[in-house]
C-alpha cells in the first residue's frame, strides 16, 4: 500500500511538474498586406505586369482607334453608296467590332491568367519561406493577418512582419544576384 501511494505521489508529482514548466506555444502572426506590399519580389511582380498590361492596352486602344475610324469613315461615305455597298460596309464594320471585342476579351482573359501566374508563383516562395522561418526560429504557430479580419486582437510584440519582409528581401535580393 505504502508502495502504491509513493508511486501515485511521484506520478502526480511529474505531471504537475509537467504542467507548470512545460513551454507554451510560440505563436506570432504576420500581416499579410503589408508584408507583401512590401516585399521586393511581389513589386517587382507588379512592375513586370504592369509594363504587359500596358502593351496590351496599347494594342486595345490602337484597335480601337481603328474601329472608330472604320465608322467615322463608313458615315462620312454612307450618304454616296448604294444600297449593296451599305449592306456589306455594314457587315465589314460589324465583324470589325466583332473581332475587337474577342481580342479585347482575350487580352482581359490573358492578363488575369498572367497576373495569377505571377503571384501564385510569389505566394509559393513566401510560404515556404514562412514554414522554413518558423522551424528555423521555434516557433509553434504563424498566422497571417488580413483585413478580412482572420485575427480579431494580437499583442503587437507578436507581429513578426517586418522580420519577415527584412528576410524574404534579403533572400531575394540575393537569389535575383545570382
């Protein structure tokens, strides 16, 4: 019996041990916004883009331009042609508009496929980064922040952002060297 309660004793001993000097978790958060309006490689992301779009536009707003000609030109000859030339300057002007609008949709499709590509390839890299941070620096739990508000309340000794965004700069200023 004498046994039996040492045993029970030392059990309870160890466990309350246990529970009063075990490390809690480690939990930081970082605020994804500005981490990544901060971070070199989503801007230079956006500049890559941007210029695309850009040309794009530029193709867009030359067609466009054509197309407005097509007409201005169809109604200041409209009043001399015959019925016929009518009829098929109309069909011209109508498969011109027509084949605008689909390139247009096209350049739209495009450019949300390119925009994604771009920064699916840039979320890839800061994940991992931020699974490779967490284990190199023990931490337990990383959330990100967003103004969806997915975090109501954390103490601001908790905001790991501007570590991060220090670090994923330097990694990627020093992989764009190589």
């Amino acid at each position: 019996m004498k046994a039996l309660v040492t045993i029970v004793l030392f059990v309870l001993s160890v466990a309350v041990g246990y529970l009063l000097y075990r490390q809690p978790p480690v939990i930081a958060y970082v605020d994804s916004a500005k981490m990544l309006n901060s971070y070199q490689a989503m801007i230079d992301g956006r500049k890559v883009y941007q210029a695309k779009f850009q040309g794009w536009q530029n193709n867009v707003d030359t067609l466009s331009a054509g197309v407005q000609q097509a007409i201005k030109e169809y109604e200041r000859k409209a009043a001399g042609m015959s019925e016929q030339e009518k009829v098929l300057s109309r069909q011209l002007l109508a498969s011109k508009q027509k084949q605008f609008v689909e390139y247009q949709r096209a350049i739209q499709q495009n450019a949300q496929r390119e925009e994604a590509k771009s920064n699916e390839k840039i979320l890839a890299a800061v994940n991992a980064f931020l699974t490779r941070y967490g284990k190199d620096h023990d931490y337990d739990l990383i959330l990100l922040a967003s103004q969806a508000g997915t975090i109501a309340y954390a103490r601001p000794a908790l905001d790991l952002t501007d570590e991060v965004v220090a670090e994923l700069n330097k990694e990627y200023i020093q992989a764009k060297g190589k």
